[in-house]
C-alpha cells in the first residue's frame, strides 16, 4: 500500500507538472496529427487500403510519438537534481517508476483517443463499432510502450549520446508490442470487428514481464 | 530552526573506494565523524568531496567499502535516509510552487502532518510569502531555501551540504552561514564541500582535505586548520 500511495502522490506530481509545462502532450500530439493527416493528403487511400494500411500507420505513428515522449521523461530530472530529491524520499524506486508509466500511458492513451476521430474521417474507417475494444487495445499496446520506454529512458539518461541511444534500443524492442497492437488492432477494423485475444494475451504477457523486470531490477537503472 | 527531534548520528566510512570504469574518484576513504561534528571538505575540482557525501546521503553505491551510520555507540542499518542532502542544483521542480514542492517530498518521506510541517519551515526560510509561487520564478538564494527546507523535513541528524554557497550573493551566503550556525548549534552532523574560505567554512569544527581520491589532510584545530580550507582555491 505504501508503495501505491506512493506512487499516486509521484502521478500526482507528473500530471501537474504536465499540464503546467504541456510540454510532452503538445509536441506528441502535434507530431501525431502531422503524420496522419500528411499520409492522407499523400496517398488519398481508399476504404479497403485505409483498412489495410491504417493500423500500422496509427502505431509507427503512436510509436514515433512515444520515444518523442519518453526521451524526456528521466532527462528532465537531471535539470535540477530532482531524480536525487526522488530517490532519498522514496524507500522503494519501483514507485518512481510505477508512476512515470502511468503518466506515459495516460498521455500516450489521451493522444490516441484524440487522434481516433481524426483518423476515422481522413481515412474513412468507422472505430465507433468497436471504440471500448480499440481503447483497451491501445491502452495495452501503450502500457507495452511505456513500461518498456521507461526503464530505457532511465537507461539511456544516463549515457553519453542519450537522444540517440533510446531510440536505438526502444525500436528493436518494442517491434513485438508494435506488430500485436498492429494485428488486433485490424481486426477491430474491419466490417465484421472482432477482438484478437491471442494478440492480447500476448500484450499482456509482454507487459507483465517488462513491469517483474522493472520491479526486480529498477532500483540499478537508478544508480550513479 | 525548529527543536531537535533526532538522535545525534555519526557516520562511518570504512575502506571506500568508488570507480567510473576504470577512474578512481575515492581511493580507500576511512574517516569516523562523531555525532554533532560539522566538518568542511576541502580540495580541488574532481578530489572526490561531491561523491563522497553523494555515498553518505545513498545516492551513490561505494564500488568497495561500507558506509554506517552511528547513533551512540549502536551502529544503525538505515533502510530510511538519515540524511538531509543539499546540493549545488537546488532538487526542486521548477513546475512547482515553494509549498507544491515541499509538500511532495513531505508525503514522499511519510511525515506525519506534511502541510503543518511544510508550514513550518517555509517560515523557518523566510518564503511563506512566496508559497504559491512557482520555483523557476525564484531567485538563485532563494532556491536554496527550498533546497535547505526539503532538506530538513524530516528533521534528520545528519545534513550533507554540497557546495551549497556556490552562486549565491553576499547577503544569500550570510543567511546560509546563520542557517548551518543553527543547524550546527542543534547538534545535528554536518558535512560540508567548500570551495575556499568562506562564512560558512568558518563555522567548520574539522577540516579535511581530499586529493585524488585520498584523505591527505585532516585537522580539528591548529594552523594546518585554515589553510586545509584555503587550499580548496589554488
């Protein structure tokens, strides 16, 4: 419990900082759109092309947004020391963690709701039939993204070339989460929608290794 | 300050080594500090004074060696931090208010009454005024208020002070001066990087001097005392 609290007072903080800064929320969902709406304009695809092409397109999108998101998310605590405030405050770092991914997912979830209708009239693919499913589909496919990006972040804040180094280990790893989201994502897509469990089992899955990871070794991406 | 509700603490450090691949920044540092002592480290950029009290606060992990903290003659096994940290960087988040800030890590740390303790001490650094006032608006001495007054939450016994004057005007050094004067007049453990003679190093009962890595000099009193802290200049 103490650690949940913990954590929810770290949201806490993550939110408010957010939503004073609007930094990370801006530049992604500004990115998103530009990406959707460029590829319209380019290819003008057709229903079936749209069907086809349209969820990989929304997550290299989403994926793209998600390193522009997570490259800061540790390196904006080294400015003033607060990761060194954090970690003499907190007995267990998990919490730190805990509650930069669900900061991650929410912002990374609040961008895709809000590019949902956006795709859905450029590309003329109706999601109101399946919007619940689409939802929790991205909302695992951003748990994937966000637990596996922040321990990287953590990572990669402390190297030297670290704008290069996330992506450099985010892309190759997260290529499993990429192409479940991808797959269950289509099938919510078309005429007859139906959820695709095995690909969500399989993001639960990866989740729940990615979190007993960070559980068990998070305290180590922290140190000096 | 407010009355002590701690138990005078003293640190141990036994054998520390620490290594960034294969560079030493400490080498074999063994030193007792007593409870109540307020000790000055003096030495050039890079002997080694930020990451050894970084090890003391848990900041860092030695490569080799043991850090412990001393309440009496009992050895304690801290799962806690026991010591308040203040560093150069001010450790507050600029996106937040003096009282956001402190009240964060007030809930963080599990103190009992955070927003009375959180009221406390933003009188104690003279910036009730400026509570709701976002940190990044604030002054570079005024930041180190917010520093002192995180450091201080819960009231601990030992206060690590990192270069704590460094940018700060004549009449933010003074103030700082009479805030380690206080703290130092509690009893709490006082462990402090200096660059040169200062107010604040005139307040010191120890001297030590760090060189590479390695204790070379270490003086309660006599002439070797101030010119340990003079030292850290040239």
């Amino acid at each position: 419990m103490a650690l949940l609290s913990k954590a929810a007072v770290l949201l806490g903080k993550e939110l408010r900082t957010e939503f004073r800064s609007r930094e990370l929320l801006t530049t992604t969902v500004v990115f998103i759109l530009t990406i959707v709406v460029l590829f319209s304009f380019t290819f003008d695809p057709s229903v079936s092309e749209s069907r086809r092409f349209g969820p990989g397109l929304l997550w290299l999108a989403f994926l793209f947004a998600a390193s522009l998101m997570l490259q800061p998310c540790f390196l904006r605590e080294q400015t003033n020391d607060t990761l060194g405030a954090l970690r003499l405050s907190v007995s267990d770092p998990f919490a730190i963690f805990l509650a930069k991914l669900a900061a991650n997912t929410l912002f990374l979830l609040f961008t895709q709701v809000l590019l949902l209708p956006v795709f859905s009239i450029l590309y003329n693919v109706p999601v109101l039939a399946a919007f619940p499913q689409l939802v929790l589909v991205m909302f695992m496919g951003s748990l994937g993204l966000s637990v596996t990006g922040t321990a990287l972040s953590a990572i990669s804040a402390q190297a030297r070339m670290r704008e290069l180094l996330l992506p450099l280990l985010l892309l190759p790893l997260l290529t499993p989460v990429l192409i479940a989201s991808t797959e269950a994502t289509a099938a919510l897509l078309i005429p007859n929608p139906a959820m695709r469990w095995d690909w969500l089992g399989f993001l639960l899955g990866f989740d729940v290794v990615f979190l007993t990871a960070l559980w068990l070794f998070g305290e180590y991406l922290l140190e000096e | 300050m407010t009355p002590a509700s701690f138990s005078p603490t003293g640190i141990r450090f036994e054998n520390i080594d620490k290594r960034y691949g294969g560079l030493y920044a400490l080498r074999r540092v063994s030193l007792e500090i007593s409870a109540g002592e307020c000790v000055a480290f003096a030495g050039r950029n890079g002997s080694g004074k930020t990451t050894l009290l970084r090890i003391a606060a848990r900041l860092a992990r030695p490569s080799s060696g043991t850090v412990n903290f001393l309440s009496g003659s009992q050895e304690k096994l801290e799962t806690q931090p026991t010591a308040g940290f203040v560093a150069h960087a001010t450790m507050a988040y600029d996106e937040l208010t003096a009282e956001e800030n402190l009240l964060l890590f007030a809930r963080l740390q599990g103190i009992a009454q955070p927003a009375a303790r959180t009221e406390t001490l933003l009188r104690e650094v003279g910036l009730v005024d400026r509570r709701n006032s976002l940190v990044r608006t604030f002054s570079r001495g005024m930041r180190q208020r917010i520093a002192i007054a995180r450091a201080l939450l819960n009231e601990p016994a030992v206060v690590l002070l990192d270069e704590p004057t460094t940018g700060l005007d004549p009449q933010g050094a003074s103030w700082f001066a009479q805030t380690v004067r206080q703290l130092r007049d509690s009893g709490r453990t006082i462990l402090m990087s200096l660059h040169g003679e200062s107010e604040v190093s005139a307040l010191a009962t120890r001297a030590i001097r760090l060189d590479a890595g390695s204790v070379v000099a270490d003086t309660r009193t006599g002439a070797n005392f101030r010119s340990i802290l003079a030292f850290a200049n040239a």
